[in-house]
C-alpha cells in the first residue's frame, strides 16, 4: 500500500485531471489522502465527487486550515498509515507507470532506514500542450550541495518510507516548504536516491507555488545573469537555522560543520565569505564554478520568496 497525499487549495481548474491520473496508474495498491486548506472554489466538490465513487479517495475534514502549502502538506502527512508515501500536487499529471517505477525503485533500498527516492517530470504547458525540458536539474546527495538551491527537489516527484514520514513530522518552526524539509532530511540524517526518468508531467502555469522552472540547464544559464535573487535567500536561510535547532543532534560531524559554517557566512564580509566558498565543499548544480559565478554577480544575502 502506498498512501498519496495531496494538499489542496483552489485548484478546482486542474485537480480533476490529477485525480484522474491516479485512477489510471498500473499501480493500483494506494489510497490518496487529501486536505484541503480553505478553498473558495469547487475545489473540495470536485474532491468528493471522486470519493463517492472511488474508496480510494479519503478527503480529510479536521477544520484545519494553514494557509500555507508547505504545511497544509505536513498536516495531511499526519494521517499517513503506509509503509510508502509519496507528495502529490493538485495541478500535474502523473504517467501511467510512476506509481509501479517509484515502489520498485524504493523497495530496493534499505528500508530500515529512512529512504526517498526522486524521479523526473516533463515540464508542460497545458494551454499549448507543449511539453519539454526536465523539472529537476539539480541532484544533490549530500548538504555541501543542497545549501545554495534555494529550494527542495520536487515534492511530488518523491516516494519515501514511514521512517522518513516520521522524520518529517518533527515540528522545526519555521518551514520554508515540505519538499525542502524532504530533500535536506534526505541528504543528512537519512539516505536519498534518483531514479532518472520523467513520470510525470509538471504544469507550468502562472499560479505556480514555486515559479516556473529552466527545463534545462542552457536555459537556466540565460537566465543566470538576468536573475537577481541572491544567492542565499532569506526564507531558506531561515528555515536551515530551524532545522538546525531541531536536528543538530542527529546530525553527523561534516554536516554539523558544513551547516554551521554556511549560517556564519551570512554575518561575514565579503572576504570571508569568498574564502569559505573556496575552502569548503559547497556546490551548485555539481559545479564550484558557477558557485563562485553566482558569488560575484548576484547579491550574497536578502529575498523575500
């Protein structure tokens, strides 16, 4: 059995054909866990339609609304019961097959231990149906290349185990988005791996929690000098100085290191923080370079996202 969850919020214009594609999966062993966070559309009409005619669909009603993806995601998670769990947004399609390759990639771990494991996605835009490009093109494994992404991986592109979901649950109060408490739970105190294949096809549309993504690495270094964000931003760098807090005990030395260092960084001078990119192991996209490109072009600290 496999638990979805998705976290709902007027999404009465997509979430039908997400739902749909669930049905079609050739993995037919799951139930998908839906909580929605006050939506003021036919949002939740068009969610308990499909559960009056699919047991399959369990839409949670607890009055409980956050006002917040990222923890509208974590509150569903608390009614997960299964051994696998995978993220679900409310606007993609998922491919046939992405259930099926997902649960086998997984089972191959050693699930004694808190495992997620991250495939690929089609980027797609529904209004010319073109289709194009991959989601995700950074893979990190470890915090040294986590820590300038400014994001997670894709959320819904994961399967992960109970002992992760239980990792999940641990409160770290200020929490920039589910799937970046994912990835960086994955690169440090539990284990993450990829399977590189697109199963599933992420819209691209203008309400995108996260913003439009590059679809390959060409064009996102176009957009490498227009972008201004800087290269550490402000609601990320929060959330790593929680989950620090919460988690520094479990962490190993090289990641205690790391992370304590990068936090640093942000009250240092411009020296200082040249001489800790250059001396420490921290990356982006698997590349020093365009770390320390990123460093004299963009501003080091700030953002609002």
């Amino acid at each position: 059995m496999i638990d979805i969850i998705l976290a709902s919020y007027n999404g009465e214009k997509y979430i039908a054909q997400q739902l749909l594609s669930l049905v079609a999966q050739t993995f037919k062993d799951w139930k998908c866990i839906i909580h929605d966070d006050g939506s003021t559309d036919r949002t939740v009409e068009i969610i308990k339609k499909f559960c009056s005619v699919d047991s399959r669909f369990v839409f949670v009603e607890d009055s409980v609304q956050l006002k917040n993806p990222g923890k509208n995601f974590l509150q569903a998670l608390e009614y997960s019961t299964s051994d696998f769990i995978c993220f679900c947004d409310q606007d993609d399609i998922w491919l046939e097959a992405k259930l099926e390759k997902l649960y086998s990639a997984i089972l191959s771990k050693d699930n004694s231990i808190p495992q997620a494991v991250f495939c690929n996605a089609y980027l797609w835009n529904s209004q010319t149906n073109k289709i194009w490009g991959n989601a995700t093109l950074a893979f990190p494994s470890n915090v040294e290349s986590l820590l300038f992404l400014n994001c997670g991986i894709q959320g819904a592109s994961a399967i992960f185990n109970k002992k992760m979901r239980n990792y999940l649950l641990v409160k770290t109060g200020n929490l920039v988005m589910h799937d970046w408490y994912l990835t960086i739970l994955a690169c440090t105190v539990g284990k993450i791996g990829y399977l590189h294949e697109n199963l599933m096809l992420y819209r691209q549309h203008e309400n995108n929690v996260t913003g439009n993504a590059s679809g390959s690495i060409s064009e996102k270094f176009k957009n490498f000098f227009k972008n201004k964000n800087p290269l550490v931003d402000k609601k990320h760098y929060e959330s790593l100085v929680c989950f620090y807090d919460a988690w520094k005990k479990k962490l190993n030395e090289n990641d205690s290191r790391s992370i304590c260092r990068f936090i640093k960084s942000v009250d240092k001078n411009f020296f200082y923080r040249l001489f800790m990119i250059l001396s420490e192991n921290w990356n982006i996209y698997g590349s020093k370079i365009k770390l320390i490109l990123k460093f004299f072009i963009r501003p080091y600290f700030g953002g609002n996202r």
